[in-house]
C-alpha cells in the first residue's frame, strides 16, 4: 500500500457513526444506562491513592476517567463497601460553576485584588463544602430527625430542601445569593464590599452556624466520616484573574477543611492535568503531598478491555465474579485473543501483537480506547465480521476509520489555553515527516508564524508557545531508541510528555516524534520502514515489544 493511502481515511465509511458496543466515552452516562459501570471499573492504584484521606486533589488528563473514580468511590461508599468513609456527596455542577465565574468577572469584584478575591470565594466554597457535608447525612435514615433538628431547619430555610427531599444543589444556591447581592450594587465599586459582606451575613448566619455544630457532633458521636466530591470540569479559562482564583480559592477551601480534618468532614476534588504547567496560584507547593496525577499503563488498559468485552460482548448477564476474574492481567489477554487475532501486520508491515497496536493508535486513556475498539465493533459489524473471529483488516481499519475523532477531542480542551489550537497545530505539522530533527522544527512553524502575527486573539503566543502546545497535547514527542529488526524494518521508541510527570524539554539533539494517532488528520509522510511506538511503561507492555522485536 503506498504510503498516501495509508494516511487518507477509508472514504466510503465517512457517514460512519461509531456504535457503544463496549461502553460508552462519557462516565456519567454509563453510570446511568444499566450497563452496570461498577462491575468493570478497573481497580487500579490510581483509585487506591484517590480513595486515601490525605489525597485530595486528583489530577488527569481529558479521558483518564477522573470522572469513573469519583463515581466509583462515592458507589462504594453509599454500598458499604469500604471503610474510610460513611457518607459522600458528589458536587457536579459545570454550568453553576461557570454562571458563578461569569457573575463575578461581569461585576466590579473582577477588580479586586487577587489575593481578596481568592479569600471571598474561598468562603463560599467553604459554604458549599460544609452544606453538602450536611445534606448527606440529613439523608442517613438511620438517624433520627430529632438528631438533626438543626441541621434540618437551616436546610430549608436556604432552600435546599423541599419536605423531606433535596430541592436545590449548594451551588446553584450560591450562585443566587452571589447574583442577587450583586444586582443590589448597581455595578459600583465602592458598594462591593458591602454586598459581599450581606451575602456572608446571609450565608453564615447564626442559623448556619448552629447547623455546622450538628454536623460535627454527630459526625464525632455516630463515629462516622462523610466526604464531598468535587469532579471535574473539563475546560477552564485559565488566562484571567477570575478563573484563576476561583480554582485557588477553591484550593483553600480545601486545606482548611483538611487541616480541621478532626471534624471528620473531608474533601476531594479532581482537575484536568492540562491546566497543571498554566497555573500557579499561591498555595500550589502546599498541595504537593496530596496530589495524585492518574497515569494508565498497559496492563490495565487490557484489562478494562478484557472486562468490558466480555461484559457486553461475550456475556451481557455475566456475574460480578465471573466479571472480576479478569482482574487479572494473564486471564484478560487470554480472553481478547480469543476474539481478537493475537498478531496482526501493520501497514508499514511489521508483525505486532494486536492489543498492543490498538493501544500504540491511543494516549493510554480509557476513553480513547474504548472509543477506537468501538470504531473497530461498527466496522466489524458493517463488513459482517464475527465480533467472536475479528479479522486483522477490522482492526486496522477500524482503528484508523474515525482516528480523527481523537485529534479534535484531544485538541479541544487546549482552546482556552491555546486559542485556535487545533488549527496551530495543523498548520505546523501538515504533511510533515512523522520524525524529524529538531532543526527542522522552526521550518514548519514559519506558516504558524504568519498566523499569531495576523491573528489579534494570538498576538500573545510566541514560537515557543507553540512548541509547547505540541508537546503538551501529545502530538509530537521526542525519540529515545530506534531498533532495527532483522527485516529491515524499524521501530522508534518516543516518549510523549502524557506518560511522564512534569514536562518534556526539547533541545538541539531531540528527535522530534509525531504521535501514529495523529498520522492520519496530519497527512503524515510516514516512513514506511518504521513503526513508531510510545515508551512502554510497564513490564507487560516491555514483554509485548521485546516479543515484536524478536520477531521481526
């Protein structure tokens, strides 16, 4: 196959609509559509180190399931299944969250120093926390009304309960409160302190404080602790004071209640990785020690596999125990090769073991692949494959026919980071070769360079920026080792900057590395003797590679 056909996209399945065989992208909606989540969540360490009382805050990119950990843990804990906690409470409210950024960066609060604006909101957080804290163990019927007398009564007089049932979530309350103070301000600076001053009064009011005392006591008296979940929002607008500190100021909030953690009230909350080298608020060093960066490896990406194709492919009514004996690796590559060819013949024909290619096509996250091994089921199913005696044209092809979902998806959260970001990095790496010198680097980017200076909203990024984005959204890596094989073919080991912590740094004698997931959008002139894979990082995946190898 020549090497243009390999990048163009198969043009008779452009109206393909990928179908949910094995899940679907979006953890909530899984959560919610009967496919029973909690039976083929991998338990991975990342979930052990989240569900630990001193980790809270849980970074990671878009699509490592941050969101699939919060449920999990909130899942487990209203069953009874683990021992840290008793109570949770998930806070998910990404439309409040905005409409109360918005509200402040259209009021005259957006001019206060960042410091006083970081501590307004950090109440209010605290607000939040503490009322959610209140909520779930109003909810335990275990303990009597007359127990929670007070807790009750501020409830409703704020309006989150309607009899006995929630009404309103704390945040959308916030929000209110914080929109009806400042209407009464008429937008005048001089009047911000006063209206910020009523909403206080409003929301830590002698009522408040007394339901805040309930709380502890029968948190301390029942011997029982609760948690809030705070999950995360995908986008945020980190290039503004206002966005800046309503994360920090949530931060805040957050330590505080850590360090009063005696009251047996705690906190989580999760944040998408990509905002990490963006911000720097005050007490970012005081987090260190309690925050845990998700990194999937090899071995439990076969198994999430191996769970859900057995779950909803092999056997729908599949018990939790049958379910759970592919929580080991050894029984889910076992299981996938009986369904799945256990080597198939890439494009630039080399032998390569198939979960290994469909994975090398992703950025290691979960929902990356379950989205290409759903691509791979509606093509199948479209040719009339087998799902049981899937050919190798089905996995090639399937993984490459909606390839280009992925670039967008991956390119979508640096938008408000990068402004046009997608197309920055389209025009710096169109048709490029898929590994080059860094010399070459600054040659591709003279069309980038064109762009910032005729384009307002990028007059503030520079060529290096630029370089920044490309690493940090995973298209371009950097080369560690090139093995020759006995048929003349190559594979390049890169290290892309989604399987490190911290970041990667190009210099003079870099090898600059396109990522196979985005050959096909970028119309890359790959090199037809080399196969390029992401550095492994962990044994079973060396095994797997060393196997290749060796066979080749």
């Amino acid at each position: 196959m020549c090497n243009w056909q390999i990048q163009e996209p198969l043009v008779k399945y452009l109206n393909l609509t990928s179908k949910e065989f094995i899940g679907e992208v979006d953890s909530y909606d899984e959560w919610s559509d009967g496919i029973e989540a909690e039976k083929i969540f991998v338990h991975t360490k990342s979930y052990d180190t989240f569900r630990r009382e001193s980790t809270l805050f849980l970074f990671g990119r878009r699509g490592t399931g941050k969101s699939a950990l919060v449920q999990m843990l909130d899942y487990e804990i209203r069953a009874n299944k683990i021992q840290e906690y008793n109570y949770s409470r998930i806070i998910n409210q990404e439309d409040a969250y905005h409409e109360f950024a918005i509200q402040i960066r259209n009021s005259p609060l957006r001019d206060s120093p960042q410091e006083e604006l970081i501590y307004t909101l950090k109440k209010k957080w605290l607000w939040v926390i503490k009322v959610s804290g209140m909520l779930s163990l109003f909810s335990d019927n275990n303990i009597p009304e007359v127990k929670k007398l007070k807790i009750i009564s501020y409830l409703k007089s704020s309006g989150l309960l309607k009899g006995k049932k929630d009404k309103y979530k704390p945040l959308n309350i916030l929000a209110e409160s914080l929109a009806a103070e400042l209407d009464n301000i008429d937008y005048a600076p001089a009047k911000v302190g006063a209206a910020i001053y009523r909403l206080g009064k409003k929301l830590f009011n002698a009522e408040f404080e007394d339901a805040e005392e309930q709380l502890y006591e029968l948190l301390d008296t029942e011997k029982k602790t609760a948690v809030v979940l705070i999950d995360s929002i995908e986008r945020y607008y980190i290039k503004d004071k206002v966005s800046e500190s309503v994360v920090a100021s949530l931060i805040q909030a957050m330590l505080e209640i850590y360090h009063n953690r005696s009251d047996r009230l705690f906190v989580k909350a999760a944040f998408p990785s990509e905002i990490l080298p963006h911000m720097s608020p005050s007490n970012w060093g005081k987090t260190d020690d309690k925050t845990h960066i998700i990194k999937w490896n090899f071995r439990d990406l076969t198994i999430l596999l191996a769970k859900r194709y057995f779950k909803t492919i092999v056997k729908k009514s599949a018990t939790e125990k049958e379910i759970d004996y592919y929580s080991e690796y050894d029984h889910s590559l076992n299981l996938l090769y009986k369904y799945f060819p256990e080597k198939i013949t890439s494009r630039s024909n080399i032998d390569f073991d198939t979960i290994s290619y469909i994975i090398s096509h992703t950025q290691k996250k979960p929902r990356q692949l379950i989205f290409l091994v759903n691509a791979i089921l509606t093509l199948a199913e479209v040719e009339k494959v087998d799902f049981f005696n899937l050919s190798e044209d089905s996995i090639i092809d399937g993984v490459h026919v909606l390839i280009d979902a992925l670039f967008r998806e991956t390119l979508h959260v640096y938008e408000q980071i990068y402004p046009k970001a997608t197309q920055i990095v389209t025009r710096a790496l169109i048709e490029s070769e898929s590994y080059f010198d860094y010399s070459e680097l600054d040659v591709k980017l003279k069309e980038v360079n064109a762009l910032l200076k005729n384009e307002a909203e990028l007059s503030f990024l520079s060529k290096e920026d630029v370089k920044r984005l490309l690493l940090e959204s995973g298209v371009l890596g950097i080369g560690r080792d090139k093995h020759k094989l006995a048929n003349n073919k190559n594979i390049l080991i890169a290290l892309f900057e989604y399987q490190i912590k911290g970041v990667l740094t190009l210099h003079n004698n870099s090898l600059c590395v396109i990522h196979p997931m985005f050959f096909q959008v970028l119309r890359t002139n790959t090199d037809m003797n080399t196969f390029i894979y992401p550095k492994p990082s962990d044994e079973e995946d060396i095994e797997l590679l060393d196997s290749a190898m060796s066979e080749n």
